[in-house]
C-alpha cells in the first residue's frame, strides 16, 4: 500500500491536504484548514 501526500500551502492561515492512497480502492481525500499554523 502506497500512500502520497501532498500538502499545499497558499496562505499562513490556508492548508490543503490531499491524500492518495494506491488500493485496489482508491480514495481521495481533500482536507481545508482554516487554523493558523507557525
């Protein structure tokens, strides 16, 4: 099982997290973070 991650960020207060996974099912999943991170 392979899993990628991508994390993109566009703004300190914006994160988007995509996450892949490889499976004989493959799931997307697109997270959005409007929490500030240092």
């Amino acid at each position: 099982m392979t899993t990628a991650i991508t994390m993109t960020s566009t703004t300190p207060m914006t994160t988007a997290i995509t996450m892949t996974s490889t499976t004989p099912m493959t799931t997307a999943i697109t997270m959005t973070s409007t929490t500030t991170r240092t």
